[in-house]
C-alpha cells in the first residue's frame, strides 16, 4: 500500500521513501545526516518513467536525469546556480548533446555546411531549426518549423526531401 518509510545508512545518511496513495509513484529521497540537506531524489511513476536529481552542498540541483516511459533520457550535468549547463538526450539508436540554461535547451547536430538545432523550453515546448551554409543554391537545404505538427521540412532547391516529427517524447522520420 502507501505510506512513508524512513531509515538511516551506515555512513549516517539518512532515507526516506514515500508510495503515494493511488500508488501513481514513489519518491525516494536521501538527506545528509541533519536530514534536512537532500543528496539525491528521485521519483518514479507508474508508467516507468522517472526523474533522477542529485543535489551539491549548497542543496542545489548539480544533475538530473529524466527517463520518459519509453526509455529515452534526458541527461543533465554540471548545471550552475544559474541553471546553465551541459545537456545530452539519449534517443533510441543516437544521441544528442548540447547545453542548458535557465530558458531552455538545445541540441545541434552538424553535418557537413547543415546545423540542425533542437530547442527545448523549461515548459517542455519543442522548436526546430535548420540552417545551411551552401551558397550553391540547387544543393541548399533549407527547413520549415510547423509548432502546430512538430514537423521540420527540409527542401533542396524548392523540392520537398524530409519530413522529420519532434515531439517531447522521440524524433521520428517520415
């Protein structure tokens, strides 16, 4: 059922793990031994996906993992009072590395004269953009943002090539 369950560590740390009633998820979170300074949480739902954060001396955020339900990451390191710093998403096949700030995040893959750039807001919204630097024009690519579909579509000389579908969760290409 649920309930709080608390205890301490052999190195005095102390832990804490609490099942919420509909039992939707659980958080286990461990203190330093004042059992007030957080070391780490992290919490897990239901449907498998979890939020892993890991907290400096100060009690701030320093790391923090989101694993979504199917199994893709989230990866956030070094991250500063300031809420900058580095970012990585783990997608099924590849990954994708970039920073954080306080605003947002955002991911580039650069290939050849093409940088391709995945934003991420703190709400979560997506956004995508595709720059060339080719100044032939029958070889540059250039790239269409539609927010309403989540879909980047790529052309090359006025003809439609890609469709690439970003959404909170995955990218998938149609």
């Amino acid at each position: 059922g649920s309930g709080v369950l608390e205890g301490v560590k052999a190195d005095k740390s102390k832990v804490k793990l609490t099942i919420f009633d509909d039992l939707s998820q659980t958080t286990l979170e461990v203190f330093k031994e004042d059992g007030k300074t957080l070391v780490s949480k992290k919490v897990t739902s239901k449907d498998k996906s979890s939020t892993e954060e890991k907290f400096n001396e100060k009690g701030e955020v320093s790391e923090k993992t989101i694993t979504r339900a199917d199994g893709t990451r989230l990866e956030y390191t070094e991250i500063k009072s300031d809420g900058s710093g580095k970012a990585k998403e783990v997608l099924k096949g590849y990954t994708l590395e970039g920073t954080s700030t306080a605003e947002k995040t955002t991911f580039m893959i650069k290939e050849g004269t093409v940088t391709l750039s995945k934003n991420i807001s703190k709400s979560g919204e997506v956004s995508v953009e595709l720059n060339d630097t080719d100044s032939t024009a029958g070889t540059k690519k250039t790239g269409a943002w539609n927010s309403g579909t989540s879909t980047l579509t790529i052309t090359v000389n006025s003809k439609k090539t890609k469709d690439l579908v970003f959404t909170k969760e995955n990218t998938t290409d149609t």
